[in-house]
C-alpha cells in the first residue's frame, strides 16, 4: 500500500519548501499549501515507517474543527482540494504551542507522578492519580522548536522573555480557552472526552488567526465517555483513542527519544494496528465512516488537485 513518506513538488509560483514532522509546506508569496503526510513522530522523532491513511485522517479531521471553530477565532484556511492538502494563509507563527489540559494524563502525569506540582507555572493539587479530572483546565505553553524536543514554558517566561507580547499572549490564552470547551461539547456528543489538545495561532496584518491542525490524534488525547468513571475508580487505564498508544508501545520497547536509545521494529502488524485506530478515532469523534482514497497513486493525485488550484 502507498503512503505519502515525503513530497518533492514544484509548483509554479512557488517561493520556498519546509519539512517538518508529519507536514510538507510549499510557500508562495501569499499563501501556503501544506501536504499532511503519512510520517509519524513521537517524543519529537519521526518514526521510519509511515502510516496509511494517517495524513488523510489529520487533515480531514482538521479541516472539520476547522470549520465548527470558525465563529470563535479566525483561522488560515483558504481551501481543502486533496483529502491530504490544506491551502491557507501565509501567518507568522507565534513561537509558543498553547497546550490544554482538562485531565492528568501523559507528560503531565509522567512529570506529576516523577513528584513536580508545578507544570508550566501552573501549581498542580496533591492527591491526584493518572487521568483524574483537573480542578479546571490549565494552560501548559511549550515553545516551538525547529529542531530536537519542544520544551515547557511559563506564562511568565513567555512574557519575560517577549516571546509574545501581553496583549496577544491575552488573546491566545481567551481564544485557547473557547476552542478546548467547543472542542470538549463536540467531543461528548460523540460520547468521548477531549482529555487535552494543542493549538497553534499566527499572526497576519496584525490579526491573529488559528492555524496547523485542530482536535486531531495528533494533537490530541480523547478517552471514551462511557465507564470512564468505573475505570477512574478500579484504576483502570482508561479506554483512549490518540496516539498516547503509540507512545506507550515505544515506552514499554525501551525508546522515549533518548540519546543512544533504538526506535523497535514497526512490523507490518503494528503499522496496520496504528493505521486503524486512526481510522477508528475519525469516525468516532466525527460521527462519519471514514472512506479509503485509493491510495494506488496518492502522490498524483495530491500534484494534480494542487496544480488545479494554481491555474
């Protein structure tokens, strides 16, 4: 089966090229034309082997939030013409990922349970256990880093050191906040719960916008809804769909993307288990069947629907 590992497009028109993780983005001079690719990473590595449907998944899924969050902030998307491409607007991305959380789950329970009780500048109560509910969702900024892992970061670092001014870091934090309780209502519905997310925002003329994905597994942990409660009180892991799965089958493989450590074989049978689950959380948190591109010339086919958008 086809996937899309990497891109090596060129368009008329086109002014620059970025790699980054999961994402290959063409710039041209007012706007951007990204192509979700199957690449998967975690603990900020690329994975060697790419999963089917996974870009599809992303981008549809995004392309979805995309258009149910659009009355509360803005966002870059100008048009979806391939399952695997988004084209939106040039923005200046702010250099911080707005991280949320409504549980205690992943790095902030590995960091919790490794005895911190401030994450991020935000002090965290005693007594808690692995995917407790929080008080109130807290916001965990992390930088954004081109290279190597991205790192925690406080309001007040972010502050401090004029990574984002007062006024703006105000506006993310209020727009942050909007998107995780849409995000969490929509989530339900579904009867799952979004446990925590990240967005991305940037700026144009002045004007901040949503941009990257939204509510994706990639960006996201969901749990079941239901017997949530039974498993808080048995603990029980809880019934998740992310890629916190993918995560923890690395973590108990002796990988964590630590120097000297080996990334463990992804057997065709793991990359068809991770294929589905994606596949799996599609149709949940969007309450659609989830429809295979003929994945025989996905590379064409992706240049050919670009090139019908730049005639």
């Amino acid at each position: 089966m086809e996937t899309i590992k990497e891109t090596t497009y060129n368009f008329p028109g086109q002014t620059g090229f970025y790699k980054g993780k999961v994402r290959d983005v063409y710039f041209f001079e007012d706007k951007l034309i990204v192509v979700v690719s199957d690449r998967i990473s975690a603990f900020d590595v690329v994975l060697p082997r790419a999963i089917p449907y996974k870009g599809q998944v992303l981008n549809q899924i995004a392309a979805k939030f995309l258009i149910a969050t659009k009355d509360i902030v803005p966002n870059w998307v100008l048009q979806v013409p391939d399952p695997n491409v988004t084209i939106g607007k040039k923005c200046e991305a702010f250099a911080v990922e707005m991280v949320i959380r409504g549980y205690l789950a992943g790095h902030a329970w590995r960091e919790y349970k490794a005895g911190k009780r401030i994450l991020c500048g935000v002090v965290l109560p005693e007594g808690l256990k692995e995917n407790d509910k929080l008080p109130a969702p807290i916001i965990t900024p992390t930088t954004k880093a081109k290279e190597g892992h991205d790192e925690d970061i406080s309001k007040e670092d972010i502050l401090n050191k004029g990574i984002v001014s007062a006024a703006d870091y105000q506006i993310l934090e209020d727009y942050t906040h909007k998107l995780f309780q849409k995000g969490t209502e929509i989530a339900a519905e579904r009867g799952l719960i979004l446990v925590d997310t990240k967005y991305e925002f940037g700026k144009l003329d002045d004007k901040i916008y949503l941009i990257d994905e939204v509510h994706t597994p990639d960006s996201s942990r969901y749990y079941y809804k239901e017997g949530y409660e039974e498993r808080q009180k048995n603990n029980e892991p809880q019934k998740q769909l992310s890629k916190e799965f993918v995560r923890q089958w690395l973590i108990e493989n002796n990988f964590q993307g630590k120097d000297g450590q080996i990334i463990p074989e992804m057997t065709d049978e793991v990359i068809t288990k991770i294929s589905e689950r994606y596949i799996e959380l599609y149709e949940q948190v969007t309450g659609e069947k989830f429809v295979r591109e003929d994945s025989a010339s996905i590379f064409n086919r992706i240049e050919k629907n670009i090139h019908k958008t730049l005639v």
